[in-house]
C-alpha cells in the first residue's frame, strides 16, 4: 500500500520515481544548470545537503518527484503557445 503525505503543500507518494536533476535534463535535452534554474525555487522538490560554513561551501541533493516533473513540462508546454 502506498501511503500518500503532504509535502509542502502538495500530495505527493513516498516510493513515486524521483529523478536527479541530471536525469531530468537528459530526458527532456536540457543542460543542467537550466533544469536546476527552473527547479531551483520550487517548493515541492526534495533537497537534502547541509548549509554553507566557513571553510565548506554547501552541497545539495535535489530529487524531483515524478508528478512534479510532469507538471512543469506541461507548464513549460503553455508558455510556448
């Protein structure tokens, strides 16, 4: 059974496919520094990482889930009519 929760406003399910920014970028022929721009403020993707200190400089994991992948290209779709 999966188990939907609430993940930062929206519905999201645990063991939905999140996919690295790498791997959007690969399916939809996009560079990666433009596929983590136009992710980079949204609410509904996961990062994991630590924040920034000195002598560090702060690495973050972003993982999108599948539904919100769909919903940006389709987003992404209305702009260009």
């Amino acid at each position: 059974m999966v188990v939907p929760f609430t993940f930062f406003g929206g519905a999201v399910t645990a063991l939905e496919k999140h996919y690295t920014i790498k791997e959007v970028a690969t399916l939809w022929g996009f560079s990666v520094g433009c596929v983590r721009t136009i992710f980079r403020d949204r609410s509904d993707v996961l990062r994991l990482g630590h924040a920034e200190t000195l002598h560090t400089r702060c690495y973050m994991n972003i993982r999108v889930p599948e539904s919100v992948v769909t919903r940006v290209y389709a987003e992404l779709q209305k702009r260009r009519e």
